[in-house]
C-alpha cells in the first residue's frame, strides 16, 4: 500500500497491466442474499430467492417495515424490509478461505413506524475494514435525489471462514440507530490483479490484496444490463455513459454488425459480450477530432487510489496502425506514443476483447474529487484513421489503509429564486400549431455559471438507462435514487405540491411581473393557442424575450400538466431540451416562463407555411438534434423519462436552427423495474400514438420511439400525420409511408422540394430507420440511441452519396461512422505529447451544429 505521502502526491501515475485468466467456476449456490428485517424473506423482480437475516445476527435489533414503496424501487424484496441497531450490531456469515467476494448493502431511507431515518448516522466494518463512517442514508438520499442507495464492494480473500459485519450507531448524535435492508455476498474470481504506475517507472501497485469498492461500472455507447444478463453469475450491473461524457464532443455510438465476438484467452468473467458488441469513437471527421478529447468526469473521493480499468474490442478495423489513439487520465498520459492505443496490436485480430488497467493517486486537494479519462487521436504513428474507441470502464476506489469510507455527499444549495434566470423553453399542447418559444438573449452570463453549476452537480447523480423495454432506475455503482416528491391534488397551496428542489432550481414569478411582461395578457401579445391555454410573448426584466403559457383561469383543466412540466424541466438542462425560466402559481393562474424560440415550431417550416422550406441536410441536422433530445431522457436523466407526445409541433427551432423537445406535461417517469412499462391511462396525440402503448395502456421508451418514426416521415413528405382530407388509405402517414415504401413508391409521396436533393443511398438509411420506428410491436423498434447513430449516418451520406469508404470498402449504413484520412506531413508535427498539449487537451466547448 501506499503511504501518506504518496497520497499527497500532486502527480497521477498510470500504467497497463492485463489480469491473469484464473479458471473459476462461479456457482450461483455460493451466494448469499439476505432481505434485512423480514421474516422469510422472497423472490426480488431477477427472480432471485432472498432468506431471511435472523439466523445470521444474534445482536440486539428491531425488525420494520417501510410505510410506503417509492416507484422507483426496482422489487420490493429486499428494499421494503429492514433491521434496525441501537446498539452495535453484528452480521457472521460463513465464507470460504482465500476467496474473494462481492459483498453488497441495500439501504431505502423511507418512513418507518416509530423510527425518524434523519437521524441514522452509522459505521460499518466488515472484517476490520471501515466501509462506511458516520454514513447518513437519509442525507445522502436527498442530496444525490434518489430514493434507495446501493454500495458494492470487494474484500480480500480471508483467511479464515468467517465475515463479520459490524454497524455501529453513530455516539455524535443522540438518539442515532443503524438499519439496512439487504445484504448479499457473490464469489468472485481473481478480476484484480497488479497494475505498474507511469510517472513512477517500472513501479507496480498489487491489487490482489486490496480491499476495493465499485465506483462506476459503464456499458460504453450500449444499453443498460441487468445483473440477470451478467457473465458468469457476478450479478453486475453496466449502465450507459452518457451521463458522464464532458462537453458536447459526444463522439459516435458504433454497433458490432454481422459478426461475432469471441473471448478468445479473455475470461468471460471479465464482463459479458454485451459490452463487447458496441463502442464509442470520435465520429466520422478526422479534422474535428483533431481538435477535442473524448472526455468522461466522475465525481470521486480525495486522497484515495483508484483502478480504472478500460474495456476494448476492434470489430471494425482488422489491421493494425489503422486507429491509434492516446488515453489520458486527469490530463496525465496513460498510453501515449511510443506506446499508444491500438486494440488490434493488442489482440492481434478483430472481434477480439481485450481490457487495460490504469492505476491513479488522487489527492485530497480542492479540485482534486474529480476523475477524468479522456481520449485523442494519436497522429505521430501516422494511424490509418484519426479515431478512438471505448466498450466499456470501471472505476473501483482502493482501500486507504484499512478504510475505504468517504463523507456523506453535500446538498448543493439552490441559488436565490429572484437571481435565477434558469435558461430555457417549451411548447405548445395538444391544438398549438404555432408556439412560438425560443432562445433568450439578456441574461445569459448569469444563466451561464448556474448551468455549469448544475451540469457538475447532474454529473453525480444521473441514472443509466434500461434495455429496450426493460429499464433500470439506478444510478451507477455509489449513487442511490428518490422519486419526485410533489402531489398534485389542486390549485389551491400550489406551491405545496411543487418539490423544493424543483423550486429551487427555477424562478417563481409574481403574477404582477408576468401581467407587465405580458402587457397585462394583451391579445396582441398572443402567439398560439393549445389546450392548456394561450402562449403570449413577453418581456421579463427589461431585456429577456420569454414565452408565456398560461393555462384557462375559468378551468381546472391542465394542473397535472402544469406541476408535471415544472417537475421534469427544473432538473432537466440539454442543448436539445427546453429549459424552464419559472412558473407563477398566484390568484388561480397557472402561468409557465420559457425562452422565445425565434424560428418556432419544426412543422411551420414544412408544410402550410410562409416560412422558408427547409433543406434536405436542414431536416436531417432536425431530426438528429430532437433525437439526441430524446436519447438523453430516455439514458441520460436521473431517471427514464417518457415524453408520450413526440410530434413536430412539440420540436421548437432557436435563432441558430437548434432543434429543442418541448412540452413535458404528458411525460412520465419509468418504466416500474419489476414490470419493464408503466400501466397509464392512454395520452398523446393522434397520428403519432403508438398502437401498442393504445392496445395495452402499457407506456414504454418504445412509445416515444413510434411517434418519433412518424415525426421522420412528416419530415420527409411535408404532409400531416392526420389528414382526413385524403382517400382512406392515405389519411394516416405511418400507414401511407409504410405501405409506399414496401411497394417502392416511397419517392412518389416525397416533398416535391427536396427530392432531387437526397441521394437513394441517405434516402434508403433514411426510410429504413423510420420504418423500424414504426413496427408495430416495442420491443422490434429500435433504441432512441440506434435511430441517432442511423440519422448521423444518413447525414455523412448527404455529402457522400456514394457512400463511405474505408481501405477501399465501401461501407454501407450498417457499418461504422468513421471516414478516411490522409493528413500531410505537416499536420503530424506537434500534434502530439507535451509538445502539443494545448491541441491534445482542447476540447469542444462551443461547436456549431451539433
């Protein structure tokens, strides 16, 4: 181990190390899984049997049940029971020598009879090793803003039989007591081996005897996996990354296609084929990856040392110097010329896994809780194409000692609600045709530090998303979960059933204030029409364009959706979602404050219009920017959000043709775990509602997915998605387009004014992902995240009808986005290494476009 003064260290030291195979068999037997405080424990929504806790302590304890079962829990086994310490409290399992485990703890700070869970501070050692130090559950819940909180952890192999877990109530404050919910204990194989430091030279770390604590766990660019669909047993969960990808260099999600992954001389433990199958790169222009690293931030715990460990598998490239790349972690070089990435030299073929260990000293510092690994193009060996590509990472924190316990987060104060100019916009409801809402100027600076503010703090806490229909509300490895907290039962104390967060996070307006921005609600101000009420222009301190939705004061019709779209969009902040301003609850008016969008809604500019008609690559540039909208609620929120009424009128333009998804007051937060949907009363808007979400009342992702294939095809064809004008046939566009495209018409019902502009190739890649929108059952769509990757596509073939060509293949839209680059002689001097850091460490901050 190292000592203090190592730790305080300023340098990060890295280096690569591969684990050893060890032929382990994992037998699902050997596990353990306790549901704390219940009688006879249950089955959780995996299917996996749970026992009761009793005959495993003998301490003096209390047995409780939670009063209510927040909808974000993923079972109510083992969360719903838990067991509770005045006093010391000990587990004693029986383990195997020299084995190593993973051992997990579930905590759900809900209400409990007799029992007030903010005042639980507790202590928790397993075999001597501080876990957990004057742990809050209750603090740590509210200030991450999720209801349940996970932890997972790997012990040393022991050298006797026996695990002894102790929870100790805190002495710091009176009346403290311990409670947990579910324990469980997973032999592992030997996942941790030893892992040399660059900056110290040929200096190794060993891990093999380190105690250990899962940080994050990330299925790169791919869905989330449950612990059911795990390798071998281990009982993982992989979460999506976007989450934590730094800046708006997003890179390409890449896709193994017709091909198959083998492990090779890989264990399979190391992580399932899954990760393997799918990637992230740089995308497809090398000048523009020249110029940024492909960045993830993770909020960490100071004065520790972590293992980062980064998963690999080229199913694209099959020859080696074709991409190389440089790795950096916190800015400091990991594997860099004369030794730079290259996946294929290191598997010696393509479809082949392969994983590298980093190991970095983290100080104490201010700035220094943060981790960052970041990628770039490596242009001194003169590689083939100017790219990088990741599958997978793991981030696991080292035990400091014999402690691995970090302080309870800190609750980020809101900034005061009169200096909150929160940025942002909206829509329209149901009948808007016309709501014109859009980008601010007076206020920006102000806005600019508050969004940064939160953008950091969001890094913390988000959640990744679920596959296809199944859907986890977890946040990754350390994060927990809460569910909104606000009720809506009337108008009347409206401000009572509003969240402090959401509150917090944006501005209350005076009914005064909104009736002077509004010329006191001056016809002449009006700018549309919906079915929550009138959207009128304003201006709000003196200088910033807003739009205004006030609902009918004369009816009670619209408060879910007003509470709803104040709930959803306080805490939502994306370049291709609307941000709220504030909202005013005063004197029975319901009035929402967004941005003026200056180019209004998508389909003014596509049909009955006076406005300009939109370009091929204009509609292309759209739809991706609305899909990379919907992708984030759907993988990126804290939670899964369903937006339920995806149309062109609720896609909104700003003065620099940014598109922006608006109007969440028919969204919903899901799906349940247990059931993979939510069971809701059917919503939406005709023309664009999913046939199976209207059969079954069954919500799911998939949903949003559907009305998003009719929004391409509205795009493509310039028509309605209803219209009861036309002959039978013809009056729904999904029907029209499917049926003309599988007759190969589909050019004929084609905008007259941009057919001649897209090649057959784009219009094919084009089509197909709309047709697979629109299939008639969730779980054949594909995920919001394959429908942006099939539209950046279509979108390089706009400029290369032909298509794209790599080593003299020409790929076709099942094939990955990258494009050949030659640079000259020149463009390879200091572009690389120290002597070329300002290009190795720039970053995207403001790009145009996407």
């Amino acid at each position: 181990m190292f000592t203090n003064t190592l730790f305080l260290s300023s340098l990060v030291c890295l280096i690569v190390v591969f684990v050893s195979p060890i032929d382990v068999v994992i037998s699902a037997d050997e596990s353990i899984l306790l549901s704390c405080g219940s009688n006879d424990g249950g089955m959780d929504s995996d299917g996996r049997k749970w026992e009761s806790d009793a005959k495993y302590t003998s301490s003096e304890s209390k047995m409780t049940k939670a009063t209510n079962q927040d909808s974000s829990l993923p079972s109510a086994i083992p969360y719903m029971t838990a067991r509770v310490f005045t006093k010391e409290g000990t587990y004693k399992l029986t383990v195997k020598e020299n084995q190593r485990y993973w051992i997990r703890f579930y905590f759900y700070p809900a209400t409990y009879p007799d029992l007030k869970v903010t005042n639980s501070y507790f202590s928790l050692d397993a075999n001597g090793i501080t876990l957990l130090n004057n742990f809050s559950a209750s603090i740590t819940a509210e200030a991450t803003e999720r209801a349940y909180i996970f932890k997972e952890y790997s012990l040393a192999p022991m050298n006797s039989g026996s695990l002894e877990l102790k929870l100790r109530p805190s002495d710091k404050y009176p009346g403290s007591f311990a409670f947990i919910n579910g324990i469980e204990l997973v032999p592992i194989p030997g996942l941790f081996d030893k892992a040399p430091l660059v900056g110290s030279k040929d200096k190794n770390m060993e891990f093999q005897s380190s105690n250990i604590q899962t940080m994050f766990r990330l299925n790169v660019a791919g869905q989330y996996i449950p612990p059911k669909d795990d390798s071998d047993g281990l009982k993982r969960s992989w979460y999506d990354d976007s989450p934590y990808i730094w800046g708006a260099g997003v890179g390409a999600n890449i896709k193994a296609e017709n091909t198959t992954i083998q492990y090779g001389d890989l264990p399979s433990y190391i992580a399932p084929l899954d990760v393997y199958s799918t990637a992230r790169s740089m995308g497809p222009n090398p000048d523009v990856n020249l110029g940024y690293n492909l960045t993830w931030i993770f909020q960490i715990d100071g004065n520790f040392t972590y293992l980062v460990r980064l998963h690999f598998c080229e199913f694209v490239m099959d020859s080696e110097n074709q991409r190389v790349f440089n790795i950096y972690i916190n800015d400091q070089p990991a594997q860099v010329s004369p030794h730079p990435a290259d996946v294929i030299a290191w598997t010696k073929k393509k479809d082949v896994p392969t994983y590298k260990d980093y190991a970095i000293v983290v100080d104490d510092k201010p700035g220094d809780k943060e981790l960052r690994v970041a990628m770039s193009p490596s242009p001194v060996s003169k590689p083939e194409y100017y790219d990088a590509i990741l599958n997978g990472l793991e981030i696991f924190k080292i035990a400091n000692g014999k402690n691995l316990a970090g302080p309870n987060p800190k609750k980020e104060e809101p900034p005061p609600m009169v200096e909150d100019k929160s940025k942002s916009s909206e829509n329209e409801d149901n009948k808007t045709n016309m709501n014109v809402i859009g980008g601010a100027v007076g206020g920006v600076a102000a806005f600019g530090l508050i969004a940064a503010l939160c953008i950091v703090v969001s890094r913390k806490k988000k959640r990744v998303a679920g596959q296809d229909t199944y859907t986890s509300s977890w946040l990754p490895i350390g994060q927990s979960h809460t569910s909104s907290k606000s009720t809506i039962s009337g108008r009347s104390n409206g401000s009572s059933h509003i969240s402090a967060m959401a509150q917090g996070l944006c501005r209350r307006f005076s009914l005064p204030e909104i009736k002077h921005a509004t010329k006191n609600f001056s016809e002449s101000n009006v700018i549309g029409v919906g079915g929550f009420g009138k959207v009128y222009k304003g201006v709000i301190d003196d200088k910033m364009k807003v739009a205004i939705k006030r609902s009918n004061p004369s009816s009670e019709q619209g408060v879910n959706e007003f509470f709803t779209e104040i709930e959803m969009l306080s805490k939502l902040r994306h370049k291709h979602l609307v941000s709220l301003i504030g909202f005013c609850e005063e004197d029975n008016e319901m009035c929402l404050v967004y941005d003026y969008m200056a180019l209004g809604t998508l389909r003014e500019h596509l049909y009955k219009t006076k406005r300009p008609k939109l370009s091929w690559k204009q509609r292309l540039d759209i739809c991706i920017g609305a899909a990379r909208g919907l992708h984030y609620l759907h993988t990126g929120a804290k939670y899964t959000i369903i937006h339920r009424d995806v149309k062109t009128t609720n896609i909104l333009l700003d003065e620099n043709w940014i598109a922006k998804v608006s109007d969440f007051g028919l969204s919903k937060t899901g799906p349940n775990m247990e059931n993979g949907h939510v069971s809701t009363v059917v919503k939406g808007s005709f023309g664009y509602l999913d046939p199976e979400y209207f059969r079954r009342q069954q919500l799911t992702e998939k949903s949003d997915i559907y009305s998003f294939g009719v929004v391409l095809f509205e795009v493509l064809c310039a028509r309605p998605a209803l219209n009861p004008n036309l002959p039978k046939e013809q009056v729904s566009l999904a029907d029209w387009a499917l049926q003309c495209k599988r007759k190969g018409v589909l050019e004929d019902i084609i905008d007259p004014h941009i057919k001649g502009q897209i090649s057959q190739e784009c219009l094919n890649k084009f089509a197909d992902t709309a047709e697979k929108c629109l299939s008639d059952v969730g779980y054949e769509r594909p995920s919001m995240g394959d429908v942006l990757w099939n539209l950046e596509f279509a979108l390089q073939l706009v400029d290369n009808p032909d298509g794209i060509s790599i080593s003299g293949r020409s790929y076709s839209s099942e094939d990955a986005l990258i494009t050949r680059y030659n640079p000259t002689e020149n463009e390879h001097e200091n572009s690389d290494g120290s002597d070329g850091s300002s290009i190795i460490f720039s970053q995207i901050v403001n790009p145009t476009g996407r």
